[in-house]
C-alpha cells in the first residue's frame, strides 16, 4: 500500500515540476492524493475535509523554491500543517497539584490501559523521582488485576493489594486511601475496558471520576484504531472528560491516523507512546514523528527542508546571471556539484525522492554515486584557472596532466568534458525559458546520459 | 438465533445509522452523478471500507444506476447485496472436525485483539457440543495471560496445559502428546500477542507451527487470526502478513458489539477470500456467533 501511494504521489510530483507560484490546479490535484493518503491512514473522513481545506489555503500562491518541485513543496505544507494540527510542543503529564496526584487510564478493550498504566508508573518513578502506586480497577477482565500486579512487580512499583469481591468505586476509594496515609506522590488508576456505549460501565468510570478527581484523564487508543476513532474519543471525552490521549503499539506499521482523529475532536493533547512490549518502552509524543508516519512521506519532507537549509541563495544568482550570459563555466559546474554534496550526496538525495526505486539499478550500473560527484569535483579542481573557463583549451596532454592530478584516468576525464557540453547545450536551451526555469532544472540537468 | 442477531444490529446500529444516514441526506431522490458518487465513496471510506473496496463498491452501483434518478433506500439495497456477495463465499463456520485427531486450533493475533476471550467463548461452545478438549496456554509472555485463560477454562469445564517455564514451543509439544495419550478431539492453542512487524515474535510463530507439525503433519488443522473490529486498514496489512508467515486459514472478529463496523472485512474478503469464521458481539462466555454474510451486509447498510 505504502509503494503505491508513494508512487502515486510521486507521479504528480513529477507532473508539477516547474513552474512558479502554486495554483490552485496544482495544490488540487496534490491534495486529492493527500487525500487519499489520509484516509489510507485511518485518518477519520470529517477531519481530513476540514484539513484539507485548511492546507489548500494555505498553499496557493506560495513561491515555489528553486531545487525542490511544486508536488515536493505541497508535502511540506501538509506535513507543517498536520504537525500543527497534532500540537506542536511536547507536552509532559500534568503533576501541578496536590499530592497524591491521580491519573486516571481509560479506554476500550484492548486498547492497551494496562501496560500504559505501568509503563507511566515507571516512568514517572525513574524519570521523574515520583512516588507512584498503581491500582487496578478491573474487576471484570479475568486476571486484569493479576496483570497490573505483576508488571508492577517487574518494575519496582507498588500496586494496590487485590482484594476479592470488590466493586471499582470502593477499590478507588481504598488506593486514595493507601497513597494519602503512606505519602505517594501519584496514584494511576487502571480501570476496565469499555465501550462508549455501555451505559452502566460509562456511569461507573464517571462516579470513580468524581470520586478520586483526577489531574490527569488519559484516553489509551490503539494507533491501528480505524474511523471509529473519532466516535469513541468524542464519547469518552463528552462523557469522562478526557485531559490527554496516549497511544499505543506505535511500534506496530499502522500509520497511526486515530491520532489525527482524536486529537481533532477533543483538542486535547497527545502525550504518551507506547513503542514496545516491556514496561520502559514509553516515550512523550513528538508531533512531528506523527504527522511524517500519517503521510508516509517523511523523505520528501526532509529533501525539501535540507534543499531549504542548504542551498546558497546568493550562488544560485551568481549562477544564473553567468547562465544569462551564456557561458557555463567548469566553476559553474563545480559550484553545482558542492551543492549537491550539502544536500547529503546524490544517494541520499536519491533515496528521498518517492518513486526513484524503480530507477535505482540503472542509476548504480551508470556508476553514478557519491564518489563520483567527488571524483568530478577533483577533476575541475586539477584544471588551470584558463581551463576552467573554457573546455575547448582542454587536449590531449591537458587532459593527462588533469587525470593525474586528480587521480582519475583519460577516459574519466573524456565523461566530465561530455557531460560539460550536455549541460552547457542544455543550459543554451534552458536560457529562453528564463532564470526560474533553469533554476529548477539545474539538479536534474547533472544526470549524465538521460 | 435471533438474540445474536438483534445484538449484531444493537451493536452495528450506531454505525449504520451514521452510514445510512449521510446516505439519506446524500440523496434525496437525485440524479446519480459524478458528485453523487464520490461522496457515497467518501462515506464508504468512513466505515473503513477502504478506498480501493469503497471505489469498487461505488463503480459497480454507477454500472447500474448511473444517471438515474435513485433512492436512499435503493443505494442501500446495491451496496448491501455487493458487499453480501464479496463476503458470502468467506462464511464458513468452523466445524472442528479432521482426519486425524486431535483437531488442533492455533490461535493468533496482535496484541488486545481478543484471542484468549474468543478461546474461551469458543471453548465453552464446542465443550457444550460434547468435544473433548483441552486448552493451552502459550502466551508465556504478557503478564497474568495465563491466569486469564485458566479463569477461561475453569468457566468451560475443560482442562488447560501451563508452561513451567518461558517456552512456548516446549509446552505446545508437550501438550499435545498429552492430548493425543488422551485422545482429545479438540486442542486450542493460545499465543501471545505480536505485532506482525516484528521478525522475531514472526519467527517465534513459525516455531510453534513447526513444534506443532512434529506431532502432526497435518496440524494445526486451523490456525486462526482474531481481528480487532475497531482496527482501520492496517488489518488488511495483519491478515497478509499472519498469513505469509503461518498459513492462516480463518478469521474471527471481535468487538462488533462497539460502534465500528469492520468495514475493512469487505476488503479483507475481496482481497484475500479467507473464511470469516465467527464474530465476538460481547464479553460474555456465549458472546461468539457464526458469521453471516447476509445480516452484516444488511446491519451495515440498514437504518
């Protein structure tokens, strides 16, 4: 699934490039893949609407930079958005009140409440020098409390002694009692899985709420959670109150969309992740993890920033303006070549771009990788300053003496000279499209024999 | 027969009075055009039908109608009879019953699917059709996972075989060379939860079914996937992946009693064609009923 929708949008990538602001047309037709890839995501049908008008207003009229595509920058838009969307600071569990402090785990079952609860008990205890107690207000899933015990066990945490026969409300009431009288700092409460529709657990999980008045009311979700996200996080928070969202088996390959989702309705932070099965595989929530797994197109979000980040607005007009005159000049060439290595070399700048897989094996067999970039540049700086200016100085015993400077041989030599005339004819033509045509082009224009 | 049903439709009609809802103020009485259509897919979409499934599903409503004057009720009724044929051909109850004895079921699934409930409903089910069986606790490693399906068994009547140790592996041996002495006709063997991205919990897997195929070449002679209903389209990715490494042969989804619909099973149908054995409506022992095509086509789409 993943190949496909990178394809895809790598085909519309391919159809947007060049051009100068975003149009409307352009930003439509990227965002319908959007789209698509955010309801593949699980990402709920109402918020990707809302999103997606969000983000077209945003991107038309923006200047498209040169080095990057119209496609490549409307990911970014996106994937800005979306970490905008999800919150963009890290926000750390709430412990400004008086101690014992209570957190409150709730969710469906199978969503994970469980090893959460442990998971930020001992994260709490280790990270954060907290006293905590666990307790398990599950009395109906055979062994919960079992459970709860023996993760506490395995992280050095006290939990509540189980005691039979007991309802959720007066286990609430007796772990409140054990965390004042022997001075824990936090007391997190597991309660039993639930759906949102179930009246009567729904009334109970609200009189243990009003009851232990916790700081913190976590909503543990499943991140394979699919549409049903929306409905269920709406339903807790409207009928608990929800103060912050965890989600868990981030480790697995879902995406991760319920996340969007939830955080949507309810506006209320994500926190937690749980990213593993033992009890110290917990991490805060980093928006920008998030919004990059949503997309599935984290690659073309880094090209476009490092593209951003490194390269040299000055040098691309000194460039140009050489261009305008009509000469390409080794120098010219070699600058290019520097600038491509900032970006982190042709392979990687290769691995970024969605839909090169398929090319992978012709661009390895025409030898074309990073040490070639380096052998080039070596070449160039092995001319003469004469040399550089102009190619056509450049005979047979030029050429030896520059292969032996730079370590290289004839026929290496013989490929760059090619290559030179390739990009100078090319250059001649790019001229009657302009300065932002050739800037655009300047990167894809270094490929030998297209 | 008709309880499960009535809580089947309890349990979708949440869901599908959403979806037949945006269906019925979608249209009143209009044409069938191109807008028309693409917003019936985006509410397709949103019972995680998927996009490929929800454009398939829409096509072939267009094939019919498309042009026309339509109604609610009749957009409904196309979509209800789709999804009931994509889905008839999987609803196939699992009758355990093989050549060899004993029948050994393999259960498996991501972590908080539901594998040792639907166990232990299923357990009790074929207990109270007079199988002899037995149970194994094979998920050595989530904390009091065995003490759960031992709550299980003791609710069933029927007797479960416990590691000493760690070894999932050693136990499922074991165990079954117990079963065979016995002459069990049923053997269910409980596995812990992996997530399917995990090479080495896979390869674990793989190293139960070989155990398992020491004692019996033929075994297990079912090896069941337990899906979330609540999960979106990274099921499709599970059943794939499950079934790649293991052979899965059925599927069983839980939590259909919540409001989401496991609309990505039309898509888990349409694309793989694995038989939907059952389908888990609550938490209660007799809370697992066969799958029907037809009443979860219909509870889907009806009012």
């Amino acid at each position: 699934m993943f190949d496909t929708l990178t394809g895809r949008l790598g085909s519309i990538i391919d159809r947007l490039k060049g051009r100068g602001a975003l149009t409307e047309a352009d930003v439509k037709a990227a965002l319908r893949e959007v789209r698509i890839a955010l309801l593949e995501a699980d990402v709920a049908l109402p918020v990707v609407k809302d999103f997606i008008a969000q983000v077209q207003e945003k991107a038309i009229g923006q200047e498209v930079l040169h080095s990057i595509s119209a496609g490549q920058l409307v990911v970014k838009i996106v994937h800005d958005a979306l970490v905008e969307f999800l919150g963009q600071e890290v926000v750390d569990i709430e412990l400004k009140a008086s101690p014992p402090v209570v957190i409150m785990m709730v969710g469906l079952q199978g969503s994970g409440k469980t090893s959460m609860t442990a998971k930020l008990g001992n994260y709490l205890a280790k990270k954060q020098k907290q006293k905590v107690l666990l307790a398990s207000l599950d009395i109906y899933r055979p062994a919960a409390r079992e459970q709860l015990r023996t993760l506490g066990q395995q992280c050095h945490i006290e939990t509540l002694p189980i005691l039979a026969e007991e309802k959720p409300l007066a286990i609430a009431e007796r772990a409140l009692q054990m965390a004042r009288l022997e001075g824990y700092d936090v007391l997190i409460l597991d309660t039993a899985g639930r759906l949102h529709i179930d009246q009567d657990l729904m009334n109970e999980v609200v009189a243990v709420r009003n009851l232990a008045k916790p700081t913190e009311t976590i909503l543990v979700a499943d991140a394979m959670t699919g549409q049903d996200a929306v409905v269920i996080a709406k339903e807790f928070n409207e009928k608990v109150g929800i103060t912050s969202i965890a989600l868990s088996r981030i480790d697995g390959d879902a995406r991760g969309g319920a996340a969007l989702s939830m955080r949507a309705v309810t506006g209320k932070p994500l926190k937690l992740l749980g990213t593993g099965e033992k009890p110290d595989q917990l991490e805060l929530f980093h928006p920008d993890r998030i919004a990059t797994r949503i997309l599935g197109m984290g690659d073309v979000v880094s090209l476009v920033e490092k593209a951003m980040e490194s390269v040299d607005q000055a040098e691309a007009e000194k460039l140009a303006l050489q261009m305008q005159k009509g000469a390409f000049t080794f120098e010219a060439m070699e600058s290019q070549l520097l600038q491509m290595n900032k970006m982190g070399g042709i392979s990687s700048l290769m691995g970024m771009i969605p839909g090169i897989n398929k090319f992978q094996d012709k661009i390895t067999q025409a030898g074309v990788n990073d040490s070639f970039i380096q052998r080039q540049i070596a070449m160039i700086r092995s001319m003469t300053k004469q040399e550089r200016k102009d190619a056509r100085l450049i005979n047979g015993s030029r050429k030896k003496r520059i292969a032996m400077g730079s370590g290289t041989s004839v026929q290496d030599v013989n490929k760059l000279l090619k290559q030179h005339r390739d990009m100078s004819d090319m250059m001649k033509r790019m001229q009657k499209l302009g300065k932002k045509g050739f800037l655009r082009q300047g990167l894809q224009g270094l490929m030998p024999h297209r | 027969m008709t309880t499960w049903f009535k809580r089947l439709k309890e349990g979708l009609k949440k869901t599908s009075s959403r979806l037949s809802e945006g269906i019925t103020t979608l249209i009143t009485h209009r044409k069938l055009d191109d807008e028309m259509l693409e917003e019936l897919e985006e509410l397709l979409i949103s019972s995680d039908l998927g996009v490929a499934t929800a454009r398939d599903l829409v096509q072939k409503l267009a094939k019919k109608r498309y042009n026309q004057n339509i109604t609610p009720e009749e957009v409904r009724e196309i979509f209800a009879e789709e999804i009931e044929i994509l889905l008839n051909p999987c609803a196939l109850p699992l009758t355990p019953k093989g050549a060899s004895k004993p029948f050994v079921v393999l259960v498996l699934g991501v972590n908080g699917a539901g594998k040792t409930t639907t166990i232990g409903k299923l357990a009790k089910q074929w207990k109270d059709q007079g199988y002899q069986l037995s149970l194994v606790a094979g998920d050595t490693f989530r904390a009091a996972a065995t003490e759960q399906l031992e709550i299980w068994a003791k609710r069933a009547n029927v007797p479960l075989e416990v590691a000493p140790t760690k070894d999932a592996a050693g136990l499922v041996y074991d165990a079954l060379q117990k079963a065979q002495t016995r002459g069990d006709d049923i053997v269910m063997i409980d596995t812990a939860g992996r997530l399917h991205n995990k090479t080495l919990l896979m390869e674990e897997l793989k190293k139960i079914r070989r155990v398992i195929q020491k004692i019996d070449p033929t075994a297990p002679q079912a090896t069941l996937l337990v899906l979330d209903a609540t999960t979106g389209q990274n099921a499709l990715t599970q059943v794939k992946v499950f079934q790649e490494a293991v052979d899965v042969s059925g599927l069983i989804v839980t939590k259909l009693d919540g409001t989401a619909k496991g609309g990505v099973l039309v898509a888990i149908a349409q694309q793989t064609g694995l038989p939907i054995h059952a389908i888990g409506v609550g938490e209660a022992i007799e809370d697992l009923h066969t799958f029907s095509a037809k009443d979860f086509a219909k509870n889907l789409m009806e009012r």
